[in-house]
C-alpha cells in the first residue's frame, strides 16, 4: 500500500483516502530517506568544502537562505541542524529523516584527493550528529566504492547503526558498474544496507563525469542482492526529455529490490518526471519519500492540475516536507516510506559474521 492512494473518483474511496489521509498525519508516519547534512570544516568534524563550491551561486543561496555565515563554522553547522529540526518538527507527516554524508573522490590507488573533492561531509560527523537526536535523525553515510577502505568502512558504518549508505557517482568519480566494486556490493548485501545512489545530471557540484548517473550502470549491485533506491526517481534533471524512465520501469520489473525516491521531483528541472510517474501507477509501491531538503519544494507542478482548493492548501504549507507530501498526493503520486523496506524492527542489521 502507497501512503497516498492513487486520484479516485467515487465518493467511498475518496472518503477513504481522507480518512487514512488523516490518520498518517496523525501518526507522522513518513521518513524522509533524502536529507543533506550540510557542514562548514570547523578544524575537527572531517568536512571539506573547495573555494571554488564556497564561491558558487547554489552554496551563495543556500548560506543566505540559513543565514549561515562561513567565518563562524561551528554556530554556522548548529544553526543549519536547529533550523531542520524546527521545520521537522513542526512537520504534520515526516518524524524522522536520514541525515546524508558525502564522500569525496579517490583517485585509483584509493586515496582522498582533495584538488577534485568538492564537498565533503565525514561519516563521523553524520554519527555524530545523529547521536545528538537518535529519535528524529537517521545515518545515511556516503562511501565511494574506490576508497581503500571501503569494505571495512561499511562494516564500520553497519556496526554504529546506519540505515543506508550514499553515493554521487557524478561527483565521486566511480563507475558504480565497475567489477571491482563487486564485493563492496556483497558487504553491503551481507550487511543488509540499501545503497542510494544519485542519479541523472548533477549541476550542485562541479567538475563530474554525468555518464555515471545512469541508472543502468546499479545493475551489478542488485545482482549482487544490494536494495538499490535511485535518487530523484530516475530523472534526468535538465528538462528535457526523461530518457531513464525506460531504464526505470525495466528495473523495477526485473528487481523486486529496485526502488527510487522522489526527493527533488517538485523541483522544475525535474517535475517532467514526476508528471510521467503519476500515469505509471506499477511504479508507485517502488517509490520512497524524500526531499532533497535543504532545496525547495515547488508547487508549480501541480498548477491547472489540481482543483484550486487544493493548491491553495500546497500554497499555504510553507514546511518543506508537507509540502512535498501535498504535491506529490495531490498529483495522485502514490508512495512509500523507507520505514516499510527497512523493517528494522522485524529484521535487525545483519551482523558480521552472517555469510
Ligand atoms: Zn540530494
């Protein structure tokens, strides 16, 4: 079952639909599996960000729009994580979200190099701050495959509790097809942890291969038995046209551990997608929650599509993560959340050992 019912048009479903509707809303059911922790390098937290990122008109935006200052990162990093907690908080659907770390590139002997390393966000620094809520944050932490350490860093990852692990191929500069990664992908089948991985073009960073967001390329780790979520559902992210929605639907059909998030779709480059994806109701039990916060959530998607009380209500919502729900249910995109393939509770985290 999606957490939003496909449109109806018959009055008992629709009564139906709003009571569940509401009752979700009381639960605050959803996780948000697509968040970015966001941090400024303050001497001891591992985070890396390149002059030139610091410079870009996206990291401009972002810094004003948190009233974020660089010369005071400590209160700078605290004031990023205060103001997703005040808008997670205040959230009538989301009550918790996977804080994602990012890794940086390694070049072919396995080592950090920082000249190509944009961003960097050090999977200590994610522990850490989930430490700080363990009730509302979540572990995502990012390992690129071509690290030295990779597979000990997954087992590392597993054993503090992380619920999936993060890559930006585009950025990290790895071929998520390349054989060599064939056992990482075990590790992280053995140790039951879903690899999310970006997908389509990335223009928030800079310097990258965008051939490595084909989605195609994540075959090898589900046929090594990994959960794959693709982010931004597949999109392509330019506008034009959806060429990885084909790939999309084929790797649904073939894996039933294929799944994409939704984080982003709102956004304008990549609402094409999410106006494909409303018609393909055989894809909607693959789709999971996120946003891509700190981004925006736009409403202009739903524009001429909705009834205009139901805009006005997408309008109204301010909070980002309600949002995010409005859109996508008032467009009749039905999805899940990764609590539901997370089942942490029946299935606890495979441990070392178990082959
Ligand atoms: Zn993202």
């Amino acid at each position: 079952m999606t957490y939003s019912e496909q449109r109806v048009t018959n009055d008992a479903r629709l009564a139906e639909r709003a009571k569940r509707a509401s009752r979700d809303t009381v639960q605050k059911s959803l996780i948000d599996c697509h968040v970015h922790l966001a941090a400024l390098p303050d001497g001891d937290n591992g985070c890396y960000i390149s002059p030139k990122l610091l410079r870009s008109p996206l990291f401009r935006f972002l810094l004003w729009k948190h009233d974020l200052s660089p010369t005071e990162p400590r209160e700078a990093n605290q004031r990023y994580l205060d103001h997703l907690l005040t808008e997670l908080r205040a959230s009538q659907h989301v009550s918790q979200v996977v804080l994602l770390g990012m890794d940086g590139f390694y070049d072919q002997t396995g080592l950090l190099n920082r000249q190509h390393t944009d961003f960097l966000v050090s999977n200590d620094y994610v522990f850490k701050t989930v430490q700080t809520h363990p009730d509302v944050f979540l572990a995502g932490p990012s390992i690129n495959p071509q690290r030295e350490d990779a597979i000990d860093e997954v087992h590392r990852c597993a054993d503090a509790g992380a619920v999936l692990i993060k890559v930006l191929p585009n950025a990290q500069h790895f071929n998520p097809a390349g054989q060599k990664y064939k056992s990482f992908y075990r590790a992280l089948a053995q140790r039951k942890l879903p690899f999310l991985s970006h997908v389509g073009y990335e223009f928030s960073l800079i310097g990258k291969d965008q051939s490595l967001g084909d989605p195609d390329r994540l075959r090898l780790a589900l046929d090594e038995g990994v959960t794959v979520i693709a982010a931004h559902a597949c999109s392509y992210g330019l506008m034009l046209h959806e060429k990885f929605l084909p790939t999309f639907q084929e790797l649904a059909r073939r894996y039933s551990h294929f799944y994409a998030d939704i984080s982003a779709l709102t956004q304008p480059h990549r609402l094409k997608m999410l106006l494909h994806l409303r018609h393909c109701p055989e894809l909607h039990s693959r789709l999971l929650f996120g946003t891509d916060y700190p981004l925006s959530v736009f409403h202009m998607a739903a524009w001429g599509r909705v009834g205009l009380g139901t805009l006005w209500n997408m309008i109204r919502t301010r909070n980002r993560f309600d949002r995010q729900v409005e859109v996508c249910n008032g467009l009749g995109l039905g999805f899940r959340s990764l609590g539901d393939i997370l089942q942490l509770s029946q299935h606890p985290r495979a441990t070392r050992d178990e082959s």
